[in-house]
C-alpha cells in the first residue's frame, strides 16, 4: 500500500497535478484500494481535523505582516539604517544585504516576502554602484533562505502542528542556525568583494546612523515587540502573528503614511490567497496523513532504514539528502506537511529529538528556495532584476555552498553535543 501511495502522488506531480491534489488523490485511490468505498467518506472528517489547529491561525496573519512590510516604507528605512551602519565596507552593500535580510526574517516568516522586502530596495543601488547584478540578485536570494530559520516561521509552525512540538522551543531553536547562515553569506560576500574589488560606500557618519536610526525605530521595534511578546509569555506565536498584522497596519497607515485602503485591500487578498494554498495542503495532508498511520508506512521505512545500518550518524546523512533533494522539487511547505510523518517514528527510533529534527529540516528545506527547479526566492529575484534565471542559479552556488555546509553542522554537532538543542 505504501508503494501504491507514494506511486500514485509521484505520478501525478510528474504529470503536473499541484500538490495539493497529488497528496489528496494518492490517499484516495489508496483508500479505495485498501479500504473499499465506503470508507471515502472518511477522507472528509480528516480534511477538517488537519486544519482544526489554533497554532495555524498564526499562519495567515505572519503571511499579511510580511506582505505589509515587504510592500511598505518600513523595509526601506531599515535597509538604509544598515547602510549607514555598514556601508562604507569594500562590498559594504552586500553584507547590509545579508543583514537586512536576517532583519526582515525576525519579522516576516517567509522567504519569499522576506526576498522582494530586500531585493526591491537594494537592486537599483547595487546596480547604481557597479556590482554584479546576478551576483547581486543571488545574494539576496540566498539570504532570503534565512525568513523562514530566524522567528517567527512559518514551516516551523507547520512542523510544531504536525509534530506536536512547542513553536516557542522551535522559535527559540531557529536564532543559532538563522545567524550561523547569515555569518556564512556574510563571509563569502567579503571574500568576493576583495577579491572583484567591489566598489566602497559612502563615508561612516554617526550623523548618518543617527538621522536613519531615528526613522527606523518603529520597524526595528517590530521584532522585539512579536519575539518579545512570544518570548515573555505575554502572548502565543498566534497572537503574536496579529499584533504583528495589526502594528504593521498602525506604522504604515499613520507614521510613515504610505498605506492606502485600496493598498490594504490588494495585500490582504494577495496574502488570503497565499494562505489559502497553504491550508488547501494542509487539509489535503490530513487523508495522507491517515493512510499513512493506517498501514504504518512510516514505521515500515524506519525499519527497512535501520536494517541497511543503525548508525544514527549514517542515517541522519541519508535523511539530510532526502531532505535537500525534496527541496528542490518540493515547494516549502509541501514538504515539510508530507515528510514530517514519514520521517518522525525514525527519528524517534534515533532517540533525536523533534526539536532538533525540526531546526534542520526547516534550515535543509529552506537552502530547496534558490535549488531549481522550485525556486521561489530565485523566482523573486529574477522579477525584480530582470536577469534570466540561469545566471543568477549560476551565481548562487557559492552561497548555496555556504549554506549546506551550516547545515550539515545543524545535523551533526548537536548529535555529538546533545546538549547544545
């Protein structure tokens, strides 16, 4: 039964049925098989029970506050603050593109928000100042990756439904690897800034950092008040998800005034839409999920895993490769909602903890955004540039290194030091 579920859903993402249908369907037939008819009627009550978690209410509502600020005067005021900050660095622009991009993370939960946020500020002036506009465009791609590892997250809150893991643990896991990321760009940036010559910034100003300090307190605020808040006790990561939107809406409309109701309208409708295909997988997941458990598919693989070797250090290689290469035919959410249940009587099997399974495979899932084919923050990247998608893929390797070497180290130091997660 197995083989028919998983034939059936590779089958039809060949064929180019979305995912959401591929997973729904493949449970279907698999159930018709296994179970007859009648028992179709049960894929229902399972769509319904996928979905009835209070933790996804944060999703739609991080969705429409990273939208908010991607599309706002917020992510331009920032950026200019890291600027002044950094910017007189040789390749100064793209170490503030990094770190932008690891702001934008600590607000949005998404890195494809967290990509055009950084991207369609920074472009026109990197293309102004003489880089490499591929190069350019990939380094702000790659770190687009870190939105969704650095809180809040919208996998990690998919994960912690699925698993039944806290999402404040799982918030709390994602500072360490977001930042080793960061470090990672940030570093291989330099070295091609020396060694291109890239171009200098302007002259550092405490006058400078000052003036656009000033301006961007109510977005630096931002964060602290949602991770704060999380952090504190003060609120969950749902509620924390609509002060989010709500704050958003308050710095836009009445302190930077560039929020209109019909600007607000056509955000709101973009993000129910984005979160609409989301739940539509997370309800579709529901019957997979079911057919799973029922004919213990997972634990069947466990087995069959922990028969070629019961070397946790060998295993956790295979997985991390399944996960890498699911990134790059997978969209994000997909599939974290699809491998979570596969994976998870492993891990167990392992003795690893859920909280470490989850920091890295939100990290290894994230690094599929600039893997083509499925590659949103590339596709971002290519909108606002203009570049054909090749180059920047070309020039995204070297990041894309980086950042698969930080994640084998999520995978492995923490198995050596347990005491680390």
């Amino acid at each position: 039964m197995g083989g028919l579920l998983f034939g059936v859903f590779i089958l039809l993402l060949v064929i180019g049925v979305p995912v959401a249908f591929s997973i729904c369907t493949a449970a279907g037939v698999t159930v018709l098989v296994g179970k007859g008819p009648n028992q179709l009627l049960m894929m229902i009550q399972r769509m319904f029970e996928a979905t009835n978690s209070f933790s996804l209410i944060a999703v739609p509502f991080f969705i429409l506050a990273g939208d908010l600020l991607s599309k706002g005067k917020i992510s331009k005021l920032l950026v200019e603050f890291c600027e002044a900050l950094l910017g007189m660095l040789r390749g100064g622009l793209s170490v503030v593109s990094v770190l932008a991009g690891m702001f934008f993370a600590a607000i949005s939960g998404s890195g494809a928000a967290t990509t055009a946020a950084v991207g369609g500020t920074l472009v026109p002036e990197l293309k102004r100042r003489g880089y490499p506009e591929d190069s350019a465009a990939a380094l702000i791609a790659a770190a687009g990756t870190i939105g969704v590892v650095i809180p809040p997250s919208v996998p990690m809150v998919l994960y912690a439904v699925i698993a039944e893991e806290s999402v404040n643990r799982l918030f709390k896991g994602g500072f360490i690897p977001g930042f080793l990321m960061g470090a990672a760009l940030i570093g291989i940036a330099l070295f091609q800034a020396y060694r291109d010559n890239y171009p200098k910034g302007s002259e550092f100003s405490w006058k400078n950092v000052g003036r656009t300090f000033l301006r961007a307190i109510p977005g630096i605020l931002m964060p602290a008040i949602i991770l704060g808040g999380i952090f504190s006790g003060y609120f969950t990561p749902s509620e924390a998800a609509a002060v989010a939107v709500i704050y958003a809406v308050f710095v836009s409309a009445f302190i930077y005034r560039d929020l209109t109701w019909k600007g607000l309208f056509q955000l709101v409708l973009g993000s129910a839409k984005t979160s609409a295909v989301i739940m539509i997988i997370i309800a579709c997941s529901g019957p997979f999920g079911w057919a799973l458990a029922n004919w213990k598919i997972p634990e069947a693989i466990a087995t069959a895993i922990l028969s070629v070797s019961t070397n946790k250090y060998i295993i956790m290689l295979l997985i991390s490769i399944i996960i890498l290469i699911a990134g790059v035919f997978m969209e994000t959410s997909s599939a974290i909602i699809l491998l979570t249940p596969v994976f998870l009587p492993l891990i167990r099997a392992l003795g690893i903890t859920t909280l470490h399974f989850g920091i890295l495979f939100v990290v290894g899932i994230a690094i599929g955004m600039i893997t083509p084919p499925v590659a949103i923050n590339l596709f971002v990247a290519t909108g606002i540039t203009g570049q054909p998608i090749e180059r920047i893929a070309k020039a995204v390797i070297p990041y894309l290194i980086g950042l698969i070497i930080v994640f084998l180290m999520i995978v492995f130091v923490p198995l050596v030091f347990p005491g680390l997660m």
